[in-house]
C-alpha cells in the first residue's frame, strides 16, 4: 500500500503518512541500561517468567567502528517488559539464552542481528522475521517503520538507526528509541502470520525463517580490496597495485584504531591516488582527496603503500581480471561473449522466475538466490528434467518450497 500525505504524494519508505498514530514513548518508560552481571541476572529471571515471544533487536556502529560488533541489544517479552542489555558490559548472555530456550525470537532482517547474538551467545531456537515475512507478504516496502505503518496504523520514528551506538554512556532519546523498536513487533509479527496463513504462504516463510537461523557464515571474500567504491575506472596491474596496498593499509590502521575503514581513509582518495600514481609525499598530500587533515597526518603511510606498489615488479602485480570468490560464475554481463547458450538459458530462466513471481507476489530474488540461478544455467545437471533440476536447487539450499515452485520452470527454461 502506497501511503500519501493531503496532497497526494507519497511518502518516502520508512515515514509513515499523517494518518498514522505515532509512537513516542515506551508503554512502560525507558528502562536503565543492563550492564552488570547483577542487573542481567534480574532480566534473566524476569524474561524466564514472561509468556510469549520474544520481541528482539541489536544496534551496531556500521560506519563508525571496524567490524560489526553489536553495541546494544533489546529484549521485550509480555510479563517482563523491555531490557537494554549492553553487551560491552555483560559480553556472555548464555544464561539468558538457556532461559529462553524454545521461545521464539521475533526479529525485522534477522539476518543483520543474529551474528551479533551469537557472538554474545544468545541463539535462539526459532526465529520469525518480520521483513522477511512481508517480503514474501508481496508488501512493496519492508523497513520497519513502513510495514509498522501500514499493517498496524503506527508511527514508529527511525532517526537515530545511524548514529554511533559505541558512545558511553547513550543518550536518552536513543534509548527510547531502541525501546521502541521493539514496542510492537510481537504484535507485527501476529497479523503478518495471519496474512501470510490467509495466503497459503505460511509454511513457505518458516522454512525462511529456520533458514536464516541456521546460516553459516559467509567464507571471507578473495581479494576484498576489489570492492573499492570507483576502481572500475582503474585498468592497468601497476594501478590496480596501488588500490591493494593502499586497502591493506588502511584496512590494517582501522583494525588497529577500531574506526570504520572509510572515516580512515574514503575510498575515492585510494582511487585518486591509484590514478595520480604520485613519486613523492608532495605529490600525494596536493591531491585534494588528501588534503583534509587526518589523510595528511597519515600521508607517510599512504605513500609507503603507493612506493610499494611502484616498486613490485611485474609478474607480483595484481591480475586485471580478479578471482572468482568461491564457487561463484562468471559476471552474467560477460556470458553472451563467453557463452551465449549459458546467456538463453539464464535469459530464459530468468523470465520463468519472473513470471512466477508475478502469479504468486514474491519477489524474484526470495524465490531462488540469482547466484544459486546463474550456477544452474552457466553448469547445468547432467538431469535437466524437473527432478534433476530439483536436486540442484536443494543441493545449492534451496527450500522445498522454492523447489516446488521454481524446479519445473526452470528445467523448461533450461531445454528450451
């Protein structure tokens, strides 16, 4: 649903329109902040005595710190309120998951917090992820305050979901405001169970929810220097060089420093410097992308890193065609060149998914991973028909349900 103001225009996602009731304090006040073994003690008895599930969240520092450390967690549960556990000070929340064990966690992108619970050994048994539910929902927008406006009439503000949640001690309005995060998500989360049961979808979001739960982590990236933001306008091995030693420094000072890699240095000051391939510390600090004053301050380490890279000879250069992270294929962009029959089977597979996605209103992308798709087509089974087809998809992770839908479909895709 499209929300509007007066005048007809829509409202950008995640504002909720001026019908909406907002949502400005917590239903029991701002709870003081958990952050010694005693207070978690007195949670754990408190959410152990609750009922129902568990409405949960976690807020990090993207963009501030290195890493994706979590810097607050919140925890609400019918008879025992909201906690604000901060899991600097109590790191080990074992005790709080043991008393929980087989109550479901209630999440919006559980995805983004679970690595986070895990590593303070909160791990819940069974999710139910509300983004997640409205995706398959067919809901066009999923950020939590949009969803929150349009299934329950509520204003939920996300002003402060950017801010720096490593500062001591949290100011009180961002208290309130994860507090408020997880005011009604027990409640979101039984009328998108109820619409997606109306919708004979319901079974097909457990077995999403119970697939996030369950994720591994993902095998670090080969080469993560590759993802510099703008270095597809850099060409050759010498340059190419300078972009990886200048990550790796940064990368190293950030990790040193627990700052966020681009407050460090930004990535287009590493494409810049790539470009100018500057012979001497004058050189680079003239760079305007240099000029500010913490990259002059650190100028000596970044022209270390760029007179490395001048220095290595040539057959210790980077590759202009970078590796294949895992068992990824090649860009589908590059396929018609390669192999055009891989690019009709992807074409055709993609219009197949397409069309299925359109009769049943999931997205495409919830209905198979596209690298799981693009694995199909590039390497097809030796097994096109609907079975061997289905026997990959189930083998790359795919869901019965996603099996059911998608398996036939793309064997024709594949054949014809």
């Amino acid at each position: 649903m499209q929300v509007l103001t007066d005048d007809g225009v829509p409202v950008p996602d995640d504002e909720p329109g001026p019908s909406i009731v907002p949502l400005t304090e917590p239903a029991d006040g701002i709870p003081p902040v958990i952050d010694t073994p005693e207070a978690l003690a007195d949670a754990v008895t408190a959410f152990a005595a609750g009922t129902g599930p568990v409405a949960s969240d976690a807020e990090r520092a993207s963009g501030y710190r290195y890493g994706q450390r979590t810097y607050l967690i919140q925890l609400r549960r019918e008879g025992a309120g909201t906690a604000l556990i901060d899991p600097i000070g109590v790191p080990d929340l074992s005790e709080l998951s043991s008393a929980l064990d087989g109550v479901e966690f209630v999440l919006h992108a559980a995805s983004q917090d679970l690595p986070g619970f895990q590593e303070q050994q909160l791990r819940p048994a069974t999710v139910f992820d509300t983004e997640l539910g409205a995706r398959i929902l067919g809901l066009e927008r999923v950020g939590l305050a949009t969803v929150v406006a349009e299934l329950l009439g509520l204003g939920l503000a996300k002003e402060h979901s950017a801010v720096d949640w490593s500062t001591r001690p949290l100011p009180e309005e961002w208290l309130r405001y994860a507090a408020l995060d997880v005011e009604v998500l027990v409640a979101l989360r039984d009328v998108i169970a109820e619409r997606l049961a109306d919708a004979g979808k319901l079974d097909w979001a457990l077995q999403e929810f119970e697939a996030v739960r369950t994720a591994v982590p993902p095998a670090p990236r080969v080469d993560p220097w590759r993802r510099t933001s703008g270095m597809h306008a850099i060409k050759d091995p010498r340059r190419l060089a300078v972009v990886r030693e200048l990550w790796l420094a940064r990368d190293e000072s950030a990790r040193r420093r627990d700052i966020a890699p681009g407050r460090v240095l930004p990535d287009r000051a590493i494409v810049s410097a790539a470009k100018a391939m500057p012979a001497t510390l004058a050189e680079l600090v003239a760079l305007p992308e240099f000029s500010g004053k913490g990259a002059r301050r650190r100028a000596e380490l970044w022209q270390s890193a760029v007179d490395r890279a001048r220095a290595l000879p040539d057959r210790a250069l980077p590759s202009t065609r970078g590796p294949r992270n895992g068992d990824s294929v090649p860009p589908a962009r590059a396929w018609p060149d390669r192999d055009p029959e891989a690019a009709a089977r992807l074409a055709a597979a993609r219009a197949a998914l397409a069309e299925i996605s359109a009769q049943v209103q999931v997205p495409v992308e919830n209905l198979v991973l596209p690298e799981l798709v693009r694995k199909l087509c590039w390497s097809p089974p030796s097994n096109t028909d609907a079975a061997g087809v289905g026997d990959f998809l189930a083998a790359g992770g795919a869901r019965p349900w996603q099996v059911e839908l998608a398996a036939g479909p793309l064997s024709g895709a594949l054949k014809g």
